[in-house]
C-alpha cells in the first residue's frame, strides 16, 4: 500500500515497501527480489497550490 503523499500542498513523494515473511521461501525459494524492488518510490500532486509567503519591510 502507498504511503500518503508526504506534502498538503503542490508535488511531493510516497513510497511503499514489502517483504517476503508472509509465507516466508520455503525448500530454498526464490526471495522477493525477482519480483522488483522491495522499496518504491513516486511523485505525486497534492493538487492545490501552497499559499505564498510575502515578506513586508
């Protein structure tokens, strides 16, 4: 399952993990890495523009 985006407000990340141990390998299987990363990380969009900081002198 992917993680919530990591920002509230326009482009952030979210990423997801897995393990084998769920039936872990038996009589010598193959772990999980022939099936990918066990790490995934993508972008994503918040889709609202953070509010902009205006600095008064």
């Amino acid at each position: 399952m992917w993680s919530a985006c990591s920002v509230t407000c326009e482009k952030g990340s979210m990423s997801r993990s897995r393990t084998c141990s769920n039936p872990t390998p038996l009589h010598n299987g193959a772990n999980c890495d022939k099936f990918g990363a066990n790490n995934e990380e993508e972008a994503c969009d918040a889709g609202i523009m953070c509010p902009s900081v205006s600095i008064r002198s």
